[in-house]
C-alpha cells in the first residue's frame, strides 16, 4: 500500500491558485475545469483538488507542508518559488514543535500557509522563532504549539 494525503481547499481564484501550486510542486495539474483543478502526484504523493468558493474567512487550518530531505532542497524549492514570482520567508536552524528545522514558508492566493522543510532532530523546546511577514500580512510562522 502507497497511501497518498488528499485534502481538497476552497479557494478564491482557481486560475492563481493554479499558477501558485504548479510552481510549488513543479508540475501542472492533472486535470483542469471552470472554478476545479487537481493536483494527482506520486512526488510529493498528494492528491490535492481545489473549488473557487466564497467565504467569509479562513478556519480551521493551521498550514500544510512538505518535508524534504535536505536543506539543499528546501533552498532549491525556494529558489524555483522566488522565480515564479512566490516570495517566502527563511527560518533556518528553527526550532518548532519539539524539532530544530530549516524550512521556508509562503501563502497561497487565497491565505493558505504552506512551509517546505527540513528534520534535522528533535528536541525538548516546543518553540524558539520569530514571526514574519509573508506578502506584507503578518503571520505567525509554527501554529503548531499555542501561544
């Protein structure tokens, strides 16, 4: 058994989200509708679907990520995401969630966080981070342990 993770997000323009998710995975959808698109990969092994929607607010969903092996790859992500237009923000040897990580993170067109990042080992410290700013809104990078 090969599990993949599917999560489905609605979003505020599928086109942007489109052009954000194909330079983030590198790959085009795999199938393309009216206000629908798809993302079926094998590398990262996702299947992500997403559906033009309105609403009134994000909720419930803290960010996504995608663990890499190296921070070679985690500069190579961000490299490739900086081309296409993507900024991202830097927390190198962070310590978040009870592991030290190298990572990047950005924000979809429609306010989903996503981090590409490294392991690099556990540790007993839940957090020891800055917050930033991703597109100019302030976001509190590792949601993970609350404040």
């Amino acid at each position: 058994m090969n599990p993949k993770l599917h999560i489905s997000l609605d979003v505020k323009n599928v086109e942007e989200s489109v052009r954000f998710y194909s330079a983030l995975f590198d790959a085009p959808p795999t199938k393309l509708k009216p206000g629908y698109a798809k993302f079926d990969l094998d590398q990262p092994a996702i299947n992500l679907t997403m559906q033009q929607a309105t609403h009134c607010c994000l909720q419930g969903l803290s960010h996504m990520g995608l663990r890499v092996d190296a921070t070679e790859q985690v500069l190579a992500v961000k490299q490739r995401l900086n081309a296409a237009g993507i900024p991202t923000l830097d927390e190198m040897n962070t310590t978040c969630c009870y592991a030290v990580q190298d990572k990047i993170w950005l924000t979809d067109p429609t306010g989903y966080r996503w981090e590409v990042y490294v392991f690099k080992g556990d540790t007993e410290t839940a957090m020891d981070r800055p917050q930033g700013a991703i597109g100019g809104v302030l976001k509190s990078m590792c949601d993970c342990v609350a404040k």
